[in-house]
C-alpha cells in the first residue's frame, strides 16, 4: 500500500520549525540582545517538537511493521 499524499507529521514538523524560526527572529527584531534566553527557549521547544514527531513517525512505522509481519504470519 503507498504511503498517503499528505503526510501529516510532516506537515507538522515543517510548520512548527517556520513558526519557531519566525519567533526567533522576531524576538531578535523587538527587544535585541536581551533576547538570547528566550530565544534558548525557543530553540530547546523546537528541537524537543522535532524528537516528539521523530518518536511517533519511528512508532507508527513500527506499528505497521508490526501488523504487516502479523498479516503474512495470518497468511501462511
């Protein structure tokens, strides 16, 4: 079976890292140097949202291996 056309995690992942890019360079933009730590912040939310959506991806390919594996299994 192909994968579907829209891959939501994808999308999720692309636009959580443009939010998180925009963020970061508006903090930067609006109150300057003083930025850096929220701008940490930020940085630590995106890469913390990037591994959650990196886990579920790696869960589901999983999930499906599994049932894939357990189909063949029901065939033989």
């Amino acid at each position: 079976m192909p994968p579907p056309a829209f891959d939501k995690l994808r999308a999720l992942a692309i636009g959580s890292q443009a939010i998180g890019l925009i963020l970061i360079i508006t903090l930067e933009t609006v109150m300057g140097d003083s930025a850096r730590p929220w701008q940490g912040v930020v940085l630590a939310a995106m890469v913390a949202t990037a591994l959650t959506i990196a886990l579920v991806r790696l869960y589901r390919r999983n999930l499906a291996r599994k049932r894939w594996a357990e189909r063949l299994d029901d065939n033989d």
